[in-house]
C-alpha cells in the first residue's frame, strides 16, 4: 500500500449546497476550541487559586495548542484514510470526550492525568483547523472559511466566559463539549469524499514537499511569522489596555474588534474575490497588518487603539483565505491534506510560542512587544513580496478521475 497514490472521489453534490452545513461545524468546533482555553484557565483557577491557578491553567492552555507541532502525521491519516468525514468527526468526538475529561478531573486527580487528557484533546486540533479545511475548493468557499475563525474567535471565549460567570467553569467547560459533539454530528451530514488508490505512484513525504518548493517556502514562511506576529494579542491586549488607562479585562474588546474585523474582511474577499496572486496578496495582506498592529501600539487613546485592531482582523481575514487558496491550487493532490495541515500547524504552533515568549517579556510593556509583533508582521511580507516572484502552479489533478457509484 505505501507505493499508491490516493486519489479524492469527485462528488456529484456542489459545494454551495453543503457549504452552509460545513461553516456550521466550522464554527461549532473552532468556537469550542477557542473558548475551551479560557474555559480551563478559569476553571484553573477556581480550583487552586492564586499563582497556583494561574500556571496550572498555563500548562493547560498549552497542552491544547502544543499537540499542532504533530499536524503533518495527523494530515496523513486523511490523505490515507477513506472517507475523510469519519475521521474529522471522530476526532471531534474524541476531543469533547477528553477535553471535558480534563475538566471533571482537574482537581480532583494527580495533575499529570488532567495535562494528559488536555493533550489528547490538543491532538485533534490539526483536524479541526487544516484538516476540515482541506474539503474545500473554491476560493470564496476559503474565504468564508477564514471567516468562520473570526466567529469563533469571538463567540468561543465570550460564550465561556459568559457561562463561567452564570453557572461556573466546569459547566462552560462542559458546554463546550457539547459543541464539539454537534460538530461531530454536522461533519457527518457533509458529502462523502472517499478515496481510492492508484499503483505505482510514490507518496513524498509532506515536509520534504515544503523544502522543495519554492512557493510552499514562502507561504511557510509568511504563515509563520504571521504566527508569531499574532500570537502576542491574547497576552499583551490587557497590558495595552491599562496603558491606555482602562482596566485589563477591557483589553478583551481588542481581541473581539479583531475577531469581528476578521469576519468582516472574509465576506468581502467572499463576495468579491481579488484577482491578483494568491501568495502576492498574502503578502500585502500581512505588510497592512504590521502596519494596523504599530498604529496600535502607539495609540494615543483606547478607541484609537481598537480601531486599529478592528483594522488587523479586516486584512487578516483576507490574509488567511490568500494562505488557504495557495494551499488549494498549488498542493498535490495525494498531499492535500497534509499540506493544509502542515500550513495551519506552523502559524499555531508559533502563535504558541509567541504568546510564551510574550508572557516571559511582559515586564517591557504591551507597547513594545505589539511593536515587536508588528516587526514580525512585516517580516512574514519579505519572501512573498520581495524574493522572486512565481505564480501558484494549478492544481494537479489526476489523469483519470474516479466517479463514485
């Protein structure tokens, strides 16, 4: 079997009809994801208190997003696998199962078995970014579908915090849970994509893929400065905000502004996708958002500052669905999934380490690490703007296609 080559089943159903059932378990999962962070920061926190709490949610927190340096090994199993709707469901299944494991036991089992089950969880987050997003094709499809990570971005941690003021942590938690069970079930309603296979072909390992070409280098790199450009946001908005005279927990409203503005960004691109090249635009894209990120961190005023945080998630929004076409048009068709994968898996996992890092330097002030983030930003311009460019090679599609029966 290792010498085939998979090839994806047309589906006689199209995307627009299914495209509706798809962002809703885009949402339902990402939102369960995002909120789940906090969810268990806070929990954390109820249940050892103090510095205690605070750490303990910490290694949590990290425990969810860590696991996404495996992306490329999670990527196979559906680029291997049959019918790509069973595994993503399954592991959405797996992560409402484990992540409310987490929760019931936090504080009442050994800590070690709690950051297992945390990790187990963060396992299947590969599936849930990449991977879901690998079932689509057309550009404005991608466009909505970076659009669904602003919904989630915002919905998710306000819906936890919501439900941990009402009825407490574990009981956000746990909500959170269900959401992932519901996408689970949603996943399921989407059209089958199974794969069949084709002798003689050799499969090329998914990094060495990345190392040889040259437009998956720039995205590569793009997407992982992006990373570590924003991944300082979540720790640094509440340092800008006292900076600015408002309480910490009013820094909350520059990660909405962003989330909203990305939503907003990806129904524009949706509506009216640009023409230009997909690599190219990424680049202009992530340049305006170093940009938007420097105005915040010189602001003069509070409302200055979220305004310009509305403006990164406008750009970021085109910026992701720009990322999500390079990867659709240019990734072969036995490594697509991988790919995908492997693209989302560089940014989280340098959003994670930014976000590290960050915390380590805060003593310096929001200011000057937003002014860092912004230098990242226009880093991750440099390659798909200034090195030599070269258009996104179409997509490679196989010399026979195979109808389903």
């Amino acid at each position: 079997m290792s010498d085939m080559t998979w090839i994806p089943v047309k589906s006689a159903t199209p995307e627009t009809t299914w495209l509706p059932r798809y962002l809703l378990a885009a949402v339902l999962i990402r939102g369960a994801n995002d909120g789940a962070v906090l969810g268990l920061v806070l929990l954390a926190a109820r249940e050892y208190g103090g510095d205690s709490g605070v750490a303990a949610g910490g290694v949590l927190a990290g425990a969810l997003t860590l696991p996404h340096v495996i992306g490329p090994l999670i990527g196979r199993l559906l680029d291997r696998g049959g019918d790509s709707r069973h595994t993503l469901a399954a592991g959405f299944a797996l992560y409402g199962v484990t992540l409310g494991a987490a929760a019931v036991m936090l504080g009442r089992v050994p800590f070690l078995l709690v950051v297992a089950a945390a990790l187990t969880a963060g396992c299947n987050g590969p599936l849930l970014s990449g991977g879901l997003s690998s079932r689509l094709g057309a550009p404005r499809s991608l466009a909505l579908d970076s659009g669904s990570w602003g919904v989630a971005t915002t919905a998710g941690p306000a819906a936890a915090g919501l439900l941990a003021v009402q009825a407490g942590p574990l009981v956000a938690v746990l909500v959170l849970c269900v959401l992932a069970f519901a996408a689970a079930a949603v996943t399921l309603t989407l059209p089958a994509d199974e794969r069949r296979t084709q002798p003689h072909d050799k499969r090329e390992p998914v990094l060495r893929f990345f190392l040889r070409d040259q437009t998956f280098r720039k995205a590569a790199w793009c997407f992982t400065w992006a990373g570590l450009g924003t991944g300082v946001f979540p720790v640094m908005t509440p340092l800008l905000s006292t900076a600015l005279g408002h309480s910490a927990g009013a820094g909350g409203l520059f990660l909405s502004a962003y989330g909203v503005g990305s939503l907003a960004g990806s129904l524009v691109v949706a509506a009216r996708p640009p023409g230009i090249d997909p690599l190219r635009r990424a680049g202009w894209c992530v340049l305006a958002m170093g940009a938007c990120v420097a105005g915040a961190a010189v602001a003069p005023e509070y409302w200055v500052a979220l305004v310009a945080f509305g403006l990164v998630g406008v750009v970021n929004g085109p910026f992701i669905a720009a990322v999500l076409e390079v990867c659709r048009h240019g990734a072969p068709t036995e490594l697509r999934a991988q790919v995908f994968v492997t693209t989302g898996s560089l940014k989280i996992g340098a959003a994670s380490l930014a976000g590290a890092t960050a915390g380590a330097l805060g003593a310096v002030g929001g200011r000057a690490v937003l002014l860092g983030a912004a230098v990242a930003l226009t880093i991750a311009a440099t390659t798909p703007l200034l090195v030599g460019r070269r258009q996104v090679r179409p997509e490679q599609q196989p010399s026979a296609a195979v109808s389903r029966p």
